[in-house]
C-alpha cells in the first residue's frame, strides 16, 4: 500500500514538472564583468519558452537579440558600447512572457586609450583615443614617458576623446603612452607602449652632384656610436654619434651619379641598415659654372653631372644660343668644357645644356653676369695722343657718354643691339699720372681704365741774362729783361719765372707763371729798385710736368745807390759854391 501511494506521488511529481517551464529567465555568466569601452563580452543563461526571442539590453538600450535554443538556453557575445566609466547593467529579457521577465548583472566600465598605429618614427602624427572616461570629463592629458604632450582635453557626454601628438624626440624601442583627467588618475589608465622605429630624412631630396645634403636620423639607440651612411654603395658619413634621444645629424655632398633616384641609407653599432628605411635623392642633371660673373670674351669652365651614363650629343647653351656642342658624358653622367662668353648685354643670362636623351628643360640652369666692360689703345701716351676705345657688356642700342675725368671726350657713340660700341678721342690737356677713362650708358651701366699721361719732365732751361753778377742801370728804378735758352716738348712747354731778394729765395718779389716765350721784360710797375737781386726760372710742359729750377743768378741794379747820389750831389754843390764864393773874394 505504501509502495503503490509512493508511485502516485512520484507521477504527480513527474506531471507537475513537465507542465512547468524547466528554468524561469535568467543569467548563468557575463564575462568579464569588468572592461573597456569595446570589450567583448559573453552572457549565457536561459529564458522561459523555447526557440524564442530574446533581448538583451546594456543599460536602457537594446544591444543585441536573438533567439534562444530548444532547451531555452541564451549564449551570445556583444561589444561594449561608448560609455562612461564605472558600473553598467547588462540584462537579459524574454519578451515573450507576459508581463516580460528579465534578469540582470553589473559591468564596470574602465578607462581605457587606444593608438592608432603601434609603432612609428619620430615626428609621425599619432592619434590618441579614450574611452570610458567620466561625461564631459575635462582637463585630459596625454603622456609620453610621463611627460605632458597634450593638454585640456575634454571627453564627450559618453567619457569619449580623441587627439594627435607628433612623436617627440625618442631613441628606439618601447615609450609608455599613458593619460589623465580631472577625475581619471594614470593608474586608472592601462598604459600602452609606442615602438619608436629608426628614421632617417634628407633636405633636399633632389638636386644636382655636389649638392650639399643635409641628412638627419631619429629613433636610433641612445647616444649610439659608430653611425655611417651610405648613398647607394659609397660611404659618405663616417664615425657620427648620436645624442641620448638617439637623434643626429650630418652633412655630405652628392658624389658623382648619374641622373636618377639613388638610395641613402644608415646604420650603427646597434641599428642594422635593416632596420633604417630608405631615404631616396634623385640626381637632376644640372651644369655648373666656375665662375658666375664677368665679361664678354672670358674664358670659363661649364661642367655637367647627372646626365645619362656616357650620353652623347651634349651641347651647351648661352641664352638659347649654342657655344660648344659634340661633348660626351662618362660613365657617371659627368663632363667638363671650356667656353667663352659671346657678345652680349649687360646683366643675367642663362646657361643651359642638352643631350641626346637629357632635354634642355630637365637640366637646371646656371647664371651669368655679364658686366660692361672698355679697353683703350695705347694705354699711355701725351696729350693730343689719339685713342681708339671699344666696349662690351652695355646695354642694347643705348647712347654713351665717353668722359675723360669729368670731361667729355666724345660725342655721337651708342651701342649696338648685343651692347657693343667703339669710338676715339684725343688725350686733353691734364698733368702727367693716371687719369679716369669712363663709359657709360643711359641704363646707368657703367665702365672706367686708366689712361696714364706721360709724366717725364722737359730739361731745365739755361740762363741767358742777365748774366750772374751783372750789374743794370745807374741811378733809380730800372727794367730788366730776362732771357733763357728755348726749351721744347711734344705737349707744349711754358715757363715759370721767379725774383727775389735772398739767394734761397724764402720770400718771392716777383713770380710769373704761364710764361709762352723764352725771355720776359719787366714792365714799369715791375721795374726794381737799386740793389741786389737773384732770379730763376723752371720749364713746365702741357702735362704739368716740371724741369728743375735754374740755379739761382745774381745781378745788381745802379751804379750807386740815390741816397749815394743824392749825398755826392750836395756836396758837389757845396763844393762848387765854395769855389765860386773864394774866386770872388780873391778877385775882389
């Protein structure tokens, strides 16, 4: 009896339970249950009717739906979305019962950032974002190393940021990236490594041979010895070191190439070449010159690299105009030849050159100055000399003015179309030496030389009379005439006559200059006084250039001198009447 009301129980037991649902709605697992902003997270647990619908929500919003398996059981995976930190519910609905039940468990949301690439050089744009911050948070810092490289930063309404740094100065390898706000601590922030890769960068990056390169290098070792670098095969730095951050820097010169891109690459005693990437400098061909100003007719060198390996049918250029053709590059797209420079005006002109496979407009130019330039013939001579002048390098068609000194010396001469012009003048009057020869055009262009007037002075002349120690005149003021020998000279000569009272002649009594004959007269207001006197005269030609003084001549003037006279006189007639007055007396 008790077995058989033990199986009725165990029946009803067995009915009741398939009657009802196996579970009520629920969660079994949410995994984690603590993560970042995209976190991806599990939930599994079951609802009350199979294959079913089923909702799953964080917070108040729909996350994701699904339907639940025969057994009623609820697995599935949703990313975390855009929130702010700390706690989240993540719960489980049926909608199918009614009213709908629901189960559900805390997330905790944490800071977190994220790079947008994990490794680079120094100086590459890297952006930095947050997630899980608090709403609004503001005064958010971004660090490198624990240093501060970006500052008020504020977080949108659901604890979200972004922003760019530029990688600082770094030596290779791992660097923290952490960040912070006015509610978020570093500690709250897992932090996050940034590899910092070897760099090297040119300035320029093109350019012709024997260009001047400025080569830097970032991301290396800290102060890493023993650094090269090489362009393509060849090393062009050697023994250079960097600095505790691992950067350096170094300059070469482009070594001989043909015209392409060509590779610049570094390495150290801990940086494998490997490691560096490539830098590329593309060689241009380009002419040079040695010279870069001067005057038609001079001779200079052009030189031409980065042309194609042994081209030929190179020709160069002065203004579009071809100056020398049939040069042939070598191996490294090198040459070298001499040229003058043509006829041609004043200022700038452009140097070009060509190949059978390098275009004119590929080459980069060189530039010429020319400035003007005159040449006379003789360059010395006398005055009246006639000289022949030519110029170059003046302006085109322009009239010009020829000045000798300060004076024009010619009239009526311009220049041609290519700036060139001659002319003539005769040599004026001016003193012995070096004068200023000038040309110059109605563009302010300009040119002088030197024109040397003959400074040999003429012979001193004799002394003729009056004869030394002559004496003139007997009695009171006297003219005299002086008279020297006759001198000559291909400029003309005059004379310079000189009386005085001293034999070193200290004061002057009498000076004529400009004297045309060989002899000067005293005139009555010249005339001298009785006494001693002493004269000397020099020749001075057209050029100013002086003889010696004649040596100094004496001549005297009177017999006697008027007080001499005047005395002998008196008593001449003192005498004359004693005379008369005794023959009276005597003959009563």
């Amino acid at each position: 009896m008790r077995i058989k009301a033990l199986s009725l129980l165990l029946l009803l037991i067995l009915c009741l339970t398939m009657a009802a649902p196996v579970y009520a709605t629920g969660l079994t697992m949410v995994s984690p249950n603590t993560g970042a902003v995209g976190t991806t997270v599990t939930v599994t647990g079951g609802i009350n009717h199979a294959v079913n619908t089923y909702h799953i929500y964080w917070d108040t919003t729909l996350i994701t739906s699904g339907t639940s398996a025969s057994d009623k059981s609820v697995s599935t995976a949703f990313v975390i979305p855009e929130s702010v930190k700390g706690s989240h519910t993540i719960k489980l609905t049926d909608p199918n019962d009614h009213p709908a039940t629901e189960d559900s468990r805390p997330f905790t949301v944490t800071p977190a950032i994220s790079l947008s690439v994990p490794e680079g050089a120094v100086g590459a744009t890297l952006t930095v974002s947050g997630t899980g911050f608090t709403a609004n948070e503001g005064e958010i810092k971004v660090l490198y190393d624990a240093v501060e490289e970006k500052t008020g930063i504020s977080a949108n309404e659901y604890g979200s940021w972004s922003t760019s740094i530029n990688v600082p100065e770094s030596a290779s390898g791992n660097h923290i990236i952490d960040a912070s706000g006015e509610n978020t601590t570093t500690t709250d922030v897992d932090d996050l490594n940034f590899k910092v890769t070897p760099e090297i960068s040119l300035d320029p990056i093109s350019g012709g041979v024997g260009t001047s390169i400025a080569v830097t290098g970032s991301g290396f070792a800290a102060s890493e010895t023993n650094i090269y670098v090489t362009y393509d095969v060849t090393t062009v730095v050697s023994n250079t070191s960097a600095n505790p951050k691992g950067s350096w820097g170094a300059t070469f010169v482009v070594p001989t190439s043909k015209s392409g891109s060509h590779t610049v690459d570094a390495y150290g005693a801990s940086t494998l070449a490997d490691d560096v990437a490539n830098a590329s400098f593309t060689v241009s061909p380009t002419i040079t010159i040695d010279q870069a100003s001067g005057y038609v007719g001079d001779a200079i060198n052009a030189s031409g690299s980065g042309f194609a390996q042994n081209e030929t049918s190179i020709q160069v250029t002065f203004d579009g105009v071809a100056v020398k053709t049939g040069i042939t590059a070598d191996a490294n797209g090198s040459w070298t030849s001499p040229l003058g420079i043509p006829e041609s005006v004043s200022g700038s002109h452009i140097i070009d050159a060509s190949g059978q496979t390098t275009p004119a407009t590929e080459v980069t130019d060189a530039s010429f100055t020319v400035s003007p330039k005159i040449e006379i013939n003789p360059t010395s001579g006398a005055i009246d000399e006639n000289i022949a002048m030519s110029g170059n390098g003046f302006g085109s068609s322009q009239v010009i003015t020829i000045k000798y000194d300060a004076a024009q010396v010619a009239t009526g001469v311009a220049t041609n179309a290519k700036g060139s012009f001659t002319s003539s003048f005769r040599a004026p009057k001016s003193s012995g030496g070096d004068h200023a020869v000038t040309a110059t055009d109605a563009a302010a262009n300009s040119a002088s030389t030197t024109f040397t007037m003959e400074s040999t002075p003429p012979t001193t002349p004799t002394p003729l009379s009056p004869e030394p120690g002559s004496r003139i005149g007997f009695i009171g003021e006297t003219t005299v005439t002086f008279d020297w020998s006759d001198i000559t000279d291909p400029s003309g000569v005059s004379y310079i006559l000189e009386i005085s009272q001293e034999a070193a002649f200290s004061t002057i009594l009498l000076r004529k200059e400009g004297l045309t004959q060989s002899q000067y007269a005293l005139t009555d207001a010249e005339a001298l006084d009785s006494g001693d006197y002493y004269w000397r005269m020099k020749a001075v030609d057209g050029a100013q250039n002086a003889s010696d003084w004649t040596a100094a001549q004496v001549f005297h003037i009177g017999a006697m001198s008027l007080w001499l006279f005047v005395t002998i006189a008196v008593l001449a007639v003192v005498l004359i009447v004693v005379i008369v007055w005794r023959i009276k007396k005597v003959w009563g």
